[in-house]
C-alpha cells in the first residue's frame, strides 16, 4: 500500500498554466497510459480545492443543462478551509488542516489499497512533509507554461528520490516513477 502522488507536468514543472487551465494537457486528449491499471489500485483520493473547483467547473458541471457524474468511485477527501459545494452522489470528505490524521483516516478507507493525492504540488508537499509520501508518478508533456501551479514545491536533494521506472507513452508522454528515499544514500 503506496501514497502516491500521480500528475502530469509541462517540461519546466507547472501543473496548471498561470489561469488554472489544463487546456495545455487536454489538448492531447483522454488520459490513457498508464491510468486505468493505476485507478485500479487507489482506494483513497486526496486533492486540494483548486483541483476540486477545477473538476466541478470543467467536467461535472461543464454543460450547464445536464450535470456529469463525478469519476471516482473511491472516497475522496477534499482540503479546503472554505465551506464548499458537495455533488451528488459522490463520497466525498472535506477537511481541513493537518494532513496526518487525514492520511490515518483515508488508510483505514483504502483498505489495503493505494492512496492517490491528486494535487496540488503543496499539498503532496504536505504529506511529503509528515514522511507520509512514497512515490512520485508524474507524466511529463511536450510544453512549457513559463509559470502557473508548481509541480512540487519543495526542496528534496539530499537523499535524492530513487527512480524506479521511465515509460514513454505515444508521441507525447514520459512517465517517471520516483521513489522516496527512506535512507540516506
Ligand atoms: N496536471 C495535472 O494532472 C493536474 C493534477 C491536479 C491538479 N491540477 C491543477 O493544478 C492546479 C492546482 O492548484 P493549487 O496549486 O491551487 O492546488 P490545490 O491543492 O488544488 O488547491 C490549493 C488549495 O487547497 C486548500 N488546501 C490545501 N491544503 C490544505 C489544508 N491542509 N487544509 C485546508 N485546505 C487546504 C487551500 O484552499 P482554501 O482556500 O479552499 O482553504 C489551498 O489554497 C489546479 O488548477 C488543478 O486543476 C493539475
């Protein structure tokens, strides 16, 4: 049972351009690769707001006449410090503060299986901060924003991640899979 954080990039480390659009990474299409062997092992979620408000704007709520059903059937913790719109029918858990005891409550829900933290970069940050993040599984794209959501703002240098995996999905995609590193090398 890993906490893994799984995200895509652009080239020079901004997971959303500088207005919060993905249209950078949408315009390569439907997530493919690597996605559904990995859902198929979450059995938490953990994402920030902005990633939350993201979602209900763009997908759930994209089509103002008819609302899409939210795509995870695990449950899914949302941080915020602000009261939010729940959805329908979607198990989801809005906290706030310290990640810990959090991360305790979404290992019980996973029952054995993975925990995705979906993003933001300073959210991973944070469980990477309480020792709680295992691997890094990030999908690089062919574009650079220049500025907007870092990747992950921290500084890990010294024990370095360990890399595990290097996959190259299509014209487009490398995925890199780095663990972190429990000992000093
Ligand atoms: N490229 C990809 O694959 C990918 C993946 C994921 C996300 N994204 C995008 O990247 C952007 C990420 O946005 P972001 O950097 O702002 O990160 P975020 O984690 O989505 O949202 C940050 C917000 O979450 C809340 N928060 C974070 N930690 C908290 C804590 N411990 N307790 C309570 N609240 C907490 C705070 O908002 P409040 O003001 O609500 O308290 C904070 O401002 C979004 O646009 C998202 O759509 C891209």
């Amino acid at each position: 049972m890993k906490t893994q954080y799984y995200t895509a990039t652009s080239l020079d480390g901004f997971i959303a351009d500088e207005n919060n659009s993905l249209d950078w990474l949408m315009q390569f299409g439907e997530p493919g690769g690597s996605y559904p062997p990995f859902i198929a092992e979450v059995g938490a979620i953990a994402m920030g707001s902005t990633t939350y408000e993201w979602l209900l704007e763009h997908e759930i709520n994209k089509d103002s006449e008819k609302t899409k059903p939210w795509p995870y059937e695990q449950p899914v913790w949302v941080f915020s410090s602000r009261s939010l719109s729940p959805v329908a029918n979607a198990d989801i858990r809005f906290c706030n503060g310290d990640v810990a005891p959090i991360h305790r409550e979404m290992t019980m829900a996973a029952n054995g299986k993975n925990i995705w933290i979906v993003g933001g970069g300073e959210l991973a940050g944070q469980f990477f901060d309480k020792g709680l993040l295992d691997e890094f599984i990030i999908t690089i794209t062919p574009v650079t924003l220049g500025a907007g959501a870092p990747l992950f703002p921290r500084r890990i240098a010294t024990p370095p991640l360990n890399l595990v995996a290097v996959q190259q999905y299509g014209k487009h995609y490398v995925e890199v899979r780095y663990e972190v590193a429990k000992q000093p090398i």
